[in-house]
C-alpha cells in the first residue's frame, strides 16, 4: 500500500513498518508495569504502529509480571491456546511451509477484540477483556511479525544485554519504536543507542510517546522511519 501511495505521483505521507520490542527489567515495579502495557498494547486493540508488540523481560521477575497481568485484567494463554491462536492469526503463501519468513497476518482478527482471539483460541473470556497474554520464545511468530492484535507474546531473558539484543532483532532495524521500562538509567541509555529508534518510551504506555499521557505535547513525526514523504513529480504545464 505504501509502494503504491509512493508510486501515484502526488505528494504522499505514508506510515513505515514497525514492530515495537518492550524490555523489562528487575528494577521496575511490575504491578505499574502491566498496567501499562495493558494501556498501550489494548489501545485501540493494539492497530497503533507504536504500540507494543512483544516484551523481553528478565527472568528472575517474568513471573512476577505475567501474576500482575492476571491481576490487571490480562488473561494468560496456555501453550494450547496460543498454537490454535497462531495458526488463525499466520498463515503462509502456497507452497511454502511452517517456518517461512514471509507469514501472512489473518486480516479477519486485526483488530479485532481480545474476546473474539480468545474465542480463536479455544477459550472463552470476559467481554470486558482488553489484552490476551503467552510466554513465548523469541522466534516466535507473534514475536517476529508485525500483528496488530490485542495479544502480545512474553519472551524471558537472563539478562538486560541478552534483551536489548532480543529486542534489536524483533525491531528488524526498522528504526521506528522501542519502550523500556526501568529505574536504572545506564539500561535505558544502553537500549536508546542499542535500537536507535524514532520513538524510545521510558516507563510509559506506547502513546506517551505522541504525547498522550506522556510529556510534551501529541506530535506527528514526518519524514522519518514512522512516515516516509514522496516529493510530487515534475508536470508539464497545461
């Protein structure tokens, strides 16, 4: 679509991909902590390009945040549920088999409510869920591909270098956004220059980072790795 916009010879702003990796580490406080990525990665059933797709968190305290989900409302996937959700959620061109690098998203659950993944799932959950929740690896689908579901995978790290570098990979080098959330500064400093990306949200929901609950004002970026502009071609005059 955006090939296309680029191509129509008009002047055209158009959104980049993005696949946003979140980082945990052992000095946040996990109760705020899920109660922002239930914020953001809810937010519109998670359509936003900034919202948070996948989280890295240390080890020691991956089951402390994925307790406080539960508790904030999240509703944990057990290793059944999240096979029968990945295969309505991927599928793959014809002739390609499992594992190839070019999974296409079922557009029939983008956007879609938690409930209705839930049901995809095989289970069934309050109508009032907002965010569906799995501890998964770090080659997992959900991981890897840009989803747009209210549904974000849980991978654990053994430490706050082996995340950042989890978290690079996930981003694909799209330079786009990258959230922590940290007390520590020397881990945040180190993420920001590690991933480099347009947007880098330190302990808050994705939409802080267009100002929505965050510091500063709502702000759109032009012509960067969130928007790419296409300068109009040159016509003879009439």
């Amino acid at each position: 679509m955006v090939k296309a916009a680029m191509q129509i010879g008009k002047r055209a702003i158009c959104a980049g991909p993005g696949n946003p990796p979140v980082l945990v580490d052992d000095t946040a406080c996990m109760k705020r902590v899920a109660q922002r990525l239930i914020q953001g990665a809810a937010y519109d059933n998670n359509l936003l390009c900034i919202g948070e797709k996948e989280v890295f968190v240390l080890d020691n305290v991956a089951q402390e945040l994925m307790s406080e989900l539960e508790k904030a409302g999240a509703v944990r996937l057990n290793g059944n549920q999240l096979d029968r959700l990945t295969k309505e959620a991927f599928s793959f061109k014809e002739g390609h088999g499992a594992g190839c690098p070019e999974p296409v998203v079922n557009k029939a659950l983008i956007g879609k409510d938690a409930p209705v993944l839930a049901k995809a799932a095989g289970v069934d959950v309050a109508a009032k869920t907002e965010l569906l929740f799995a501890e998964t690896n770090a080659d997992h689908l959900f991981v890897k591909e840009e989803q747009m579901m209210p549904f974000i995978p849980i991978v654990r790290v053994k430490s706050v270098e082996e995340g950042i570098e989890a978290a690079r990979v996930a981003e694909r080098n799209y330079k786009h956004t990258s959230i922590i959330h940290s007390h520590d500064v020397e881990h945040m400093t180190a993420m920001a220059r590690a991933l480099d990306t347009t947007l880098f949200i330190k302990n808050g929901p994705c939409m802080a980072g267009l100002g929505l609950g965050g510091e500063g004002y709502l702000s759109y970026s032009v012509a960067t790795p969130l928007a790419k502009v296409s300068p109009t071609r040159a016509r003879s005059p009439a």
